[in-house]
C-alpha cells in the first residue's frame, strides 16, 4: 500500500471512530431525557423520540464506518477497475454521511460545535476521495 494509500485509510479509521463515539453519545443522551425514561417505563415500547435519533444515528454508523471499509477493498483490489469502483462507492459512502450528519444538526441532535467538526472532517475525506476519483477517472476513462 503506498503511503497515500495509508494516509487516507488512517484519516478513513479516525473518521469511523468518531461516528461510533457519536453513536454511543447520541444514544446514550437520548435514553437520559426525561420523557423517553417515563414513556418507556409506562409502555415498555420503546418512545418515538428515541427510535429518531437511533435511525438517524444507525444510518451515519453504517455510511461513516463503510467509507473505511470501502477504502481497504480499494487498497486490495485485483485490477485498476475495481480500485476505482471501490473508491466511488467510498465516496458515495462519504457524501451519504454528510447527509446524516445535516440531519442531526437539523433536528438539534447535535449542536453547532459537534456538528462543524465531524463534518468537516467528512468534508475532508470527500475532498481527498474525489480527487482520487477524477485522477482515476483520467487514467481509466470515464465512468
């Protein structure tokens, strides 16, 4: 693997750590608010304000860590094609998160704080992923 290669499946790692340290916090503040601890004991159903933010927070966990494991295939792949399919749906994966991370700051999961710093961190992986993807597209041909 070069040292690019390494680079961006180091930053890819971070990345993913963050959202699953998110995760936990989300969902852990969610179970701790009040009206979700009475609703839940009344019914035993689980409240409708906590299955929001648990699927918002599902949706950034699967999108998030997903562009890391879609780097690593990339790394790994058996010809320049594959590299670059894998590097797309990387991409894919990264922009996806930055939708789920919109999300949440628009329904006040996440505050102003929060959400400028995952999302500039996801900001920059989509960066350095297209400039991988249009350098792949270059050499390969268009999609």
């Amino acid at each position: 693997m070069s040292e690019i290669s390494e680079a961006i499946q180091a930053k890819c790692l971070v990345f993913g750590d963050r959202v699953i340290k998110l995760n936990d916090y989300l969902l852990e503040q969610a179970s701790q608010r009040e009206e979700v601890r009475s609703k839940k004991e009344k019914g035993g159903r689980i409240p409708i304000q906590l299955l929001s933010v648990a699927n918002l927070c599902n949706q950034l966990l699967r999108s998030g860590t997903s562009i890391g494991a879609n780097d690593a295939e990339a790394c790994n792949a058996i010809s320049k094609a594959d590299f670059k399919s894998k590097s797309f749906i990387a991409l894919k994966e990264a922009r996806e998160s930055l939708y789920w991370i919109e999300l949440l700051k628009r329904n006040n999961y996440i505050d102003e704080r929060q959400y400028q710093s995952i999302y500039e961190d996801c900001e920059e992986l989509v960066k350095i992923l297209v400039t991988r993807c249009k350098k792949l597209d270059q050499e390969l041909g268009g999609k």
